[in-house]
C-alpha cells in the first residue's frame, strides 16, 4: 500500500522529473551518452549520431548522413505524399535505424516538418514508419521547427550582446528567427522553400527574366509577415547578424568562398557579403541545370532547386536590410541533440532559459486566454499530488506524463469563457490549435487530449480528439493523467481555497483521499460531494473503488 500526504510545489519539474539546468560539475570528461537525431525534411532526410558529455554538459558529433528522400515532390491534385516517396523514405529511415543502432545509441530522436505537415496522408506515413521500423516520429509544428533551429544554431555560435536574425531555407518552408544569446525573440515559419517554388512556378530553366521578376514579387509578398515581425522587435540601436543556414545557404556560401584565394577548410562562420552573394546569385540564375551540376559545391538534385533557394535568400537580404551573412552547419538536428540535453537536464548557461520553456509557453496560453491562473495553479498542485502517490496503482508512467498532467491542468478551463456547459471541448480545441513551444506534436495533442476528458464522458472512438491520439500507448497515458485531472479539477468548486492537501493512500482496488482543510472544522461537503461524484467514472476507467473523507 501506499500512503502519503503531500504538497507538491504545482511544477512538472518536481519530484518525478529532474529540474533542467542543473549546475555542472569538476572533471575534464564524464560519462558519454550517446543519441540520434534524425531530420526528415521536405528535400532530403539527415541522420546525425552525437556523443554527450553527461560531466562537461557538451556534445560532439559522431557520424552524419543525408539521403535525398524528395518528399516534396507530392500529388499535384490531391497534395498527398506519393507512394514512390514514402517508399524512398521509409528505406532511408531503415538504414538509418541500423546505423545508429551500430553506434549503441539509447535513443533516437526523430522529427518530420513541412512536406509530411502539409500532406493529407502525412500521419498515415508517420504510423507506418512506426509499425514498419518501429521509429517514433515527432510531427514539429513551425513555430517549433525554428525554436529547434535556434537551438541547434545557438550550441555552435556565441551570440555574444548582439540579437541574431536565423534564416533557414529548407524545401518546403522558410525559418525566420530574431534571437539573442537567452531567447528567440520571435520564431516564423512561411510556407516558400526552394522545393515548393521549383515545383509550383518554374517550368523554363533559366528561368526568363519576367518569371524571376514574379518569383521575387513571391518570395517577398510570402516573407512580408515574417519580416515585418522581427522588424517590430528589434529595439532601438541594435544591429542584428543575419546567421544562414541549410544546405541553400552552404552551397552559395561554398560559391562564394571559392572565389577566395586561399578558401576556408570549413564553412562554418564564414561570412558572404552582399554583394559577393548578388554575383553569386546571377551566376547561378543564367546557368543550365547541367552547368550547375559541373559546379562542385552543387549535386544534381540541389542544382535544380538552387536557384529558389538562393532567390530566397537574396530577396530575405535586401527586405532585412542587411549587408553580410554569417554560414551556420548547425541548424535543426543538432536543436534535436540540444532539445533532448534539456530535457534530461544536461544543459546550463546560456541554454539555462531554454530549460524553462515548457512551463513559459504554458504560462503563456494560461495569460491569452485569461484563465484564472491562481485557481489553475491549485489543480496542477492536487493533480501532480495524486499522480505522485498513485504510481503504480492509478497510472504506470515513467515521467513523462507528469509534465503532460501540469500542463494539461493549468489550461483545463481555457474554453470557459466561449462556452461554460461544454467548456472542456472548446479547452480541447484551444489547446489543440495553440502554441505549445517544446512540446511534440504528439505530447501537444496529449496535452489537449487530458485537458478534454478532465469532465462529462471517458473517451470514445468517435471523438475526433481520441481519434488523433494514434498509438495504444499514448491512449493509455491520456485515459490515466485524464483521470487524476478529473479528480483534481473536482475539489476546485470556489473561487478560494478550501482544502490545504490532500492525503492518499493507493492500493489495488481501493483509492482513499482524504481532504485536509484550510482552516480547523471547515465545511468541506462541496468538495467531497465533488469527489463522490467522479466514483462511477473513476471505477469504470480503473477498476478502483473511491473512498473521501474529510479530516475532523
């Protein structure tokens, strides 16, 4: 049996999860870690294996791979990915699975972005990489995918006190980053890439002068937004760095850099003027596909998607203002070895605000949606109090649905004010279509997923919320953290606070919570009437009989 009375501090931080950031220790060299990083872009699909020092807190990178997988070339009626596609990647990914298996790595983290985003049929190939070679793949949201690149460009420059512009042209969208050394001011993600416009509007190449003239009309009007944003939040007097980055902006810098008497052994760092990029850029802009393919820095597959690329990047300079670019190798599969450092609390200095990010970007949500984040507080604190005492008898989780449970608990109410009757379905629909920076695509639908069945009916197949929760696992977890929410969100009845803890004790078949009041004799009936009504459900989903009392 198990029994305690606990007032945990309301953080996904505490207890089972290790507080990120934690302070390093003496020693020259530690135990190693190792872990892969797999990019699956709209182009072409990257595998990296790096070696963490778990005592210096750093990384190093031990292998890296890249398959031109063309993902971007889908349907042109319906949009979907095409089964010669999904064919090309799902035999990449296998030998990637291998490789990094050869190297005895503990796990490997794996990230889709733009072309499987935006396919009808996208989560269909996720689920069947995952049935087909076991992989689970993280479907990143944009605003995610430049946190990552931020991230993976972070651990490889010193922004030192200047903020930094990211720009990341990728296949299927471009990355737009203002960033300073302790955060990213502003994350933009556009839908213009050098994969998309090749497709969509280049049928001549060369491409004639007025269909280059529409082309940058295009990338402009597209990238307007993104600009203008970071424009907005640049303070007075500052000067930012443009920082590129992907295989576009290496391939020009590689142009560019042999033209150099004696050319650098690696490019990183290396910095493009403007108008040594604008010589570039017309060069590249008069050449056939063949031509280009005789250039060395250029394969045959980014020969005939360069020139977008580089109008991309050359009409991103001019909006921007700037006249020089630094050249970034890092950019988002080292954010994913980054990412997963701070979840395991490896990381700390500059990356020490970033290890914070999850509880920020909730915060966030909480204040946008103008939640009562007192109250919310309070049931993320009974919630993570039950979920502490209840192992192995309500849940069987290893940590991660704790940070799911907070989260989930300081948003339960957010649809409140849009409908009170059915608010958990319209909290369901905000967190959904939310930010949730550091958040998968598959915990953020977790997320949604606990906030919506705290209340009302356990879930059923029809639901469209239920239906998006894909695997059996992740079902489970739901169903479980769900539950403990129900019970938390149940003792939440006033706008004060009545009831000072809670006191579990979890044995099969029976769950006994006892309320501790406030104030000596306080009138907890409210409460534990609450509470009594959530026994039917509560046995239902979990077999366990509930027990409440009130102390005194």
């Amino acid at each position: 049996m198990l029994g305690a009375e606990s007032t945990p501090s309301a953080s996904p931080a505490s207890s089972s999860t290790q507080q990120l950031g934690a302070s390093s220790a003496e020693g020259l060299s530690g135990q190693r870690r190792r872990i892969a990083a797999i990019d699956i872009g709209t182009n072409s699909t990257h595998l990296l294996v790096a070696s963490v020092d778990t005592t210096l807190r750093t990384f190093s990178i031990v292998q890296a791979e890249k398959s031109t997988t063309r993902l971007g070339e889908r349907d042109p009626e319906s949009g979907e990915l095409t089964a010669e596609a999904m064919q090309r990647g799902v035999e990449t990914l296998r030998r990637f699975r291998d490789l990094a298996a050869s190297h005895a790595v503990e796990q490997v983290v794996t990230a889709a972005t733009s072309a499987v985003r935006e396919a009808p049929n996208g989560r269909d190939f996720l689920q069947r990489i995952q049935d087909v070679l076991g992989l689970e793949v993280d479907l990143v949201s944009g605003p995610e995918e430049a946190r990552l690149i931020y991230l993976g460009v972070l651990s490889g420059m010193s922004f030192g006190d200047r903020p930094h512009l990211l720009l990341d042209i990728g296949g299927g969208s471009t990355e737009l980053i203002l960033a300073d050394g302790r955060d990213a001011r502003a994350l933009t993600s556009t839908r213009v890439g050098a994969v998309r416009l090749q497709r969509d509007f280049v049928k001549d190449d060369p491409i004639p002068p007025q269909r280059r003239a529409f082309l940058q009309a295009f990338i402009q009007g597209s990238l307007e937004p993104a600009v203008d944003k970071v424009h907005r939040r640049i303070k007075p007097g500052e000067i930012p760095v443009l920082v590129a980055t992907s295989g576009t902006a290496m391939a020009i810098g590689a142009l560019a850099a042999s033209e150099d008497d004696r050319p650098p052994l690696k490019l990183h760092g290396y910095r493009v003027s403007r108008q040594r990029l604008d010589r570039v850029v017309e060069k590249l802009v008069a050449m056939t596909p063949e031509q280009r393919r005789e250039l060395s820095p250029i394969n045959d597959r980014r020969a005939e998607i360069i020139v977008p690329g580089a109008l991309i990047l050359q009409t991103t300079m001019q909006m921007l203002g700037v006249d020089e670019l630094a050249l970034s190798e890092r950019a988002l599969r080292e954010g994913l070895i980054v990412d997963w450092m701070l979840r395991h609390g490896l990381l700390e200095d500059r990356f020490s605000f970033q290890s914070s990010i999850r509880q920020r970007t909730v915060i966030h949500q909480v204040q946008r949606f103008a939640v009562n984040q007192r109250r919310a507080e309070r049931v993320a604190l009974h919630a993570l109090s039950l979920y502490d005492n209840t192992h192995g008898v309500m849940h069987h989780d290893d940590g991660q649905g704790r940070e799911l449970l907070w989260a989930a608990a300081m948003l339960h109410s957010c649809g409140q004010h849009i409908n009170l009757s059915a608010y958990h379905k319209h909290s369901w629909y905000l967190i959904r279509h939310g930010e949730l920076l550091g958040y998968s695509e598959a915990e953020h639908l977790m997320v949604a997923a606990i906030a919506r069945y705290h209340r009302r009916s356990l879930p059923k197949k029809r639901h469209e919320s239920w239906q998006a929760i894909t695997t059996r696992e992740h079902r489970r977890l739901v169903s479980e953290m769900a539950l403990l929410l129900r019970l938390a969100a149940a003792l939440d009845r006033r706008p004060e606070p009545v009831v000072a803890s809670l006191r579990v004790s979890a044995a099969p078949g029976e769950l006994q919570l006892e309320l501790i009041p406030e104030r000596l004799n306080q009138n907890l009936s409210l409460e534990q009437w609450s509470l009594e009504s959530c026994a039917d459900v509560v046995w239902e989903a979990s077999g366990m009989k509930l027990m409440i009392r009130v102390q005194g």
